[in-house]
C-alpha cells in the first residue's frame, strides 16, 4: 500500500534500498535527521514502505487506538516469529482475552512475592564480585536479570548453564529480529550462519519452556511465581468459560516475559550504571539513599518506598535511553492522523527514543536529571511525554514487575559496589532491538557504607 505523498520524505534514502543504509550505519542519527516540526515523515527500508510519527500527541492517538493502529509492521512480524502469539504480539482480536487471563499474575498482591525471590538472585550474584573486577556491564547484567526472571517465572531454579544459554539465546533474538526486519525476506529464509544461529536459539527456548510447562500441568499448587498465576487463571478460565491458555499459548507468554524481562532491564541497568559513572553527584545522592534505607542490607520489597531517587534514576535512564527505541504497528482501517490520510494496510513505525528527547516536552532534554520525576516540582512532563512501557491498552503488562527488578537491582549494586569507566574507552549505542550500550566495561571498587 503507497503511503500519501502529502507526507514528507525522511533524507538520505537512495533508489531500492530506501533508507535502509543510514539505519544500519546510524539508526539513532536518522532519527534525529528528520526535518524540523514534521509530524509524519515517509521511510522505506527496502521494499518495505511505512510512515514514521514523529509528533507526540500523534503518537500518543497511535498508542490508544490500538483497534486501528493494530499490533504489526516489520518489528511486530519478526518477533511475532519468536513470541508466537503472545500478549505483546498478538492482534487486537485476541489481546483482551489474553490480557484478562494473565493480568492477575502481575497483580499487586503477588509482588512482594517475585520481588522476594528477585532479592535472593540479585543478593547471590552481586556478592559473588571481587573488588578490581572488570566487568563487561551488558553481559553481566544479562546473566544477572536471566537468573532473576527465570526464578520469579519459573521457582524451580533451572540448571545454571540452561540459564547462561537461555540468557545468550535472548541476545541473539533481539539481535537477529532488528537485522531481519531490514533484510529481505528472501534472505531471512536462505540457511546462513546467523539465520540457523537465531533459529536454534528460538527453538531451544521454546524447548525449555514446553518442557517445563507441560510438567507443571498438573500441578495445582502455587509455587508464588509466575507460571503458577498462569496456570491458576488458566484452568478457572477453563472452568468458566473453557477458554483457558493452551500450552502453546503459556510458552508465548513466558517468552514474552522471559525475553524483556531478560534483555530490556539489562539493557536499562547497565545504561543507569553508564550515566551514574558521568554524573558523580546523582551517584553520590544515591549512594547517600541506599545507606541510609539499607543499612548494609541487600534490598528487598519492603525498602522500595523509601528508595525514591533510585526509582527516579531510573525512570530518567529510561527516558534517554528506552529499550524499545522503535517499534512498530499496522494501520487496520482508513484513518486521519495529524491532518493526513493514512490508508489500511499501512506500516507505522513510532519512536520512543525520538519522543522522549524532544526539546518541546522536556527542557534541555539531552541532560541527564532525575529532578525530573520529583513528585513536588511544579511542572511534571505532560502525559505523553514518557512512552517506555507504550501507553494506552497495549501498556506493558510487566511495567511494575519490571521497575521491582530493576530498583532491586541497582540499589543492591550500588550499595555494595562503585562501577567507573575504563579510561579511554567509547561507549555507543548497539544497533539492535532493543538499545544497549556496546563497549561499556566498568571496573569494581568495593563501597563501606
């Protein structure tokens, strides 16, 4: 479907290839190539044609009208490949139905219980470093979050080296769904190298978890992790209305979770502990805090609400730097956006990188300032403003599961550990699904509170 041409084109595409060079050689310096006070530009990433929204109150529409504006689009299709049909891939059609039925397991009511096995997997990992260690920051983070979702999903602690693998395996899909979405489709299905290497990496995860799924079955005990709130909603569904989750559909769900609860907070922890390094005085507030609430302790659910700058950290990491810098969704119907005709069938491509930068929601936006999210400043950013877990029906179901893992995390580390650059070397943003910083190595200095 050709998009209206009274949208703008982005700059810098070529004939036949479109746009796709300047996003593979420096997609975050395309983004902020587009012109000046566009609300809706073109793209085109080889053969495939689709509009970027750049103006926030558009994407918030986007965001809300997720009838129209279904789950789709090249980074929707690719993961759909990894995820199946799970709730953060599956169209409008089936969401409700499967939102309903896995929402209790996020509930309130069963955090202090994940968060209580999260503080045993961070406590472990974090006092096993030695003062001096350099630590590669993404592959440790990985490590650390793979050990932590995969006990709070699963309880049953998995073989340590299932866990390393599975954790490999999650970086490999995240890496393999952003370049297959710019290859063509041809190319994704030839037997290369990378294409068997995401392959294997996909099936083996699929592999752990139908195996573990299909032993906990019969089990109706609630073990107080995830799958057991799945299995419980599951089978009084099949009560009710015999519309329970079929094993198919509860290993979607569980890589849905495994898959950002794994890449997306290692992703955010280790760019919180990038720009703690550069700013000493947060880092110096922050170590101020988590003395005082911890008191020597790792932290656990209760120390939270005191924590307020650690949660502020890291909403502020996440605004610069959200794990999901561009995703994408499928126009279902005929619809105005922003004054322009956008017809069925067209590919939207949305940007939260881009949005929560903008100079017109936030003041000097570039800065790093936890100030931001002060509860008692006069001038919250607006509603729009900040779209890390998406907004509007299709919100990340996980977005309190993941800020518990995350404060967990960092106050933990912080209180035990100071991380500091290794002089000379550059950090830059890694060209995959998901925004992680590439060549961030931080050696360990061990911290007397």
């Amino acid at each position: 479907m050709r998009v209206p041409d009274t949208i703008p084109q982005a700059p810098g595409g070529v004939p036949l290839l479109g746009h796709t060079l300047p996003v593979l050689r420096d997609p975050f310096a395309f983004l902020t190539s587009l012109p000046a006070g566009a609300d809706l530009v073109r793209v085109r990433i080889g053969p495939v044609q689709a509009i970027l929204v750049c103006d926030p109150e558009l994407t918030w529409q986007v965001l809300h009208d997720d009838r129209t504006f279904d789950k789709g689009g090249p980074i929707a299709d690719r993961a759909r490949e990894v995820l199946g049909n799970g709730v953060a891939t599956c169209p409008h059609s089936e969401h409700r139905r499967q939102r309903r039925l896995i929402q209790p397991a996020f509930g309130q009511a069963r955090l202090p219980g994940y968060a209580r096995i999260m503080a045993e997997q961070i406590n472990a990992m974090t006092g096993s470093w030695h003062d001096g260690r350099v630590l590669d920051v993404m592959a440790e983070m990985s490590a650390l979050t793979a050990r932590t979702v995969t006990a709070a999903l699963l309880s049953s602690a998995l073989p340590p080296q299932v866990i390393r693998d599975s954790a490999d395996d999650v970086g490999t899909l995240f890496q393999g769904i952003y370049h297959r979405m710019l290859a063509p489709a041809l190319l994704n299905r030839l037997p290369t190298r990378g294409n068997r290497r995401y392959m294997r990496a996909s099936d083996r995860l699929r592999a752990t978890f139908g195996a573990v799924i299909a032993d906990r079955r019969g089990d109706s005990a609630d073990r107080g992790d995830l799958l057991s709130a799945l299995l419980i909603a599951s089978r009084e569904e099949d009560s009710a209305r015999g519309r329970g989750l079929s094993d198919t559909e509860l290993v979607d769900q569980a890589l849905t979770f495994l898959l950002a609860g794994v890449e997306s907070t290692a992703a955010l922890l280790s760019w919180t502990l990038h720009v703690l390094a550069l700013h000493p005085d947060v880092e110096a507030g922050l170590h101020s805090e988590v003395d005082a609430v911890l008191d020597g302790a790792p932290a656990e659910f209760e120390h939270l609400p005191r924590l307020a700058l650690t949660h502020r950290v890291i909403r502020e990491t996440l605004r610069l730097y959200p794990p999901g810098w561009l995703l994408t969704r499928k126009a279902t119907a005929d619809v105005r956006l922003g004054g322009h005709l956008v017809r069925a069938g067209t590919n939207v491509f949305y940007s939260p990188f881009l949005v929560q930068r903008s100079g017109g929601l936030y003041p000097d936006p570039e800065r790093f300032d936890p100030g931001r999210w002060d509860d008692t400043q006069r001038d919250p950013p607006p509603r729009n403003a900040f779209i890390a877990f998406s907004g509007g029906a299709r919100q990340c179901i996980g977005d309190r599961f993941s800020g518990v893992e995350a404060a967990l995390a960092l106050a933990t580390v912080t209180a035990r550990w100071r991380l500091e650059h290794l002089p000379g070397q550059r950090v830059t943003l890694a060209k995959t699904t998901t925004l992680r910083p590439h060549g961030l190595f931080m050696r360990t200095t061990a911290r007397t509170p």
